[in-house]
C-alpha cells in the first residue's frame, strides 16, 4: 500500500484544517464568553477561574496555528497538553473505565500529538520555513565570516 505513502501531505493537512475548525469553534467562545458563565464551571472542576482565557486563548489561537500549519508542533503539543488535562480535570469523573466521558478530548489529545511529532507537512507555512533539508545553508542566510 506504498501509494498512500503519497497522501502523507493531503493528510497532514485534512488533519490540521478539521483540528484548527474545531478548536477555534470550542476556544473563540471561551474568549467572548457566549458559553454562559464557564469560569463558575472551570472552578467548579477544581481550576482557577482564568483557566477559561488560558484555554480560549490556546483553543483560538492554537486552532488558528494549526489550520496555517505555522509553529503546529508546538501549538499541538500544548493543545495535546490542554486536552490531557480537561480529561484528568473535567471529563474522568466517572472514572477511566467511563470512556464515553472522555473519548471526544482523547481523540483530540491524539491527533494533536500526531501533529506534534510528525509536523504539518508540506502544505503548511511550516515547511518553507522549517524543514530545510538541503544540506547547506537556508536560501538568503548570512554566511558566516
């Protein structure tokens, strides 16, 4: 099945475009507080009450980096780290066995870790600008004197 080894990039970006929609979908509310009082929820699941801008800050402008396919491995390691702790904090309370609880942020933590290690890929803004493999110096460099 070597020809979808082809698919790679159109992957990577599929995965990074429905990531970044649906992070911008859960975390812009957060920031312009549409979702009803969400600070009273954070804190009543044991976080500090500005945990919802942390988390709207990251879902928006995470989602944003990911769907540019800019700074994605760091972006999706955090939104990876955010959605581990939304499951230990907010979505476990029936216990680990109550996957139904938790299976929505769990298939985000792994898609994002998926991004973290594998990068965006070709169709990013990540590529031109990270992923040099030429073996010399980056195209417009400053040589070394």
């Amino acid at each position: 099945m070597k020809f979808l080894d082809k698919l790679q990039p159109l992957s990577l970006l599929v995965l990074r475009v429905v990531l970044g929609i649906i992070y911008l979908y859960h975390g812009y509310p957060k920031l312009t507080h549409t979702h009803g009082n969400l600070q009273a929820v954070f804190v009543e699941h044991g976080l500090p009450a500005y945990f919802v801008y942390v988390s709207g800050i990251l879902e928006t402008f995470g989602g944003g980096l990911l769907l540019l396919g800019l700074f994605t491995r760091a972006a999706a390691l955090l939104l990876a780290i955010e959605m581990c702790v939304a499951i230990w904090k907010v979505h476990s309370l029936h216990g680990y066995l109550a996957v139904h609880d938790y299976e929505f942020p769990l298939a985000l933590a792994a898609a994002c870790f998926v991004l973290a290690t594998l990068g965006a890929g070709l169709v990013s803004l990540d590529h031109p600008i990270f992923e040099h493999r030429g073996g010399g110096p980056r195209p417009g460099a400053a040589k070394k004197g």
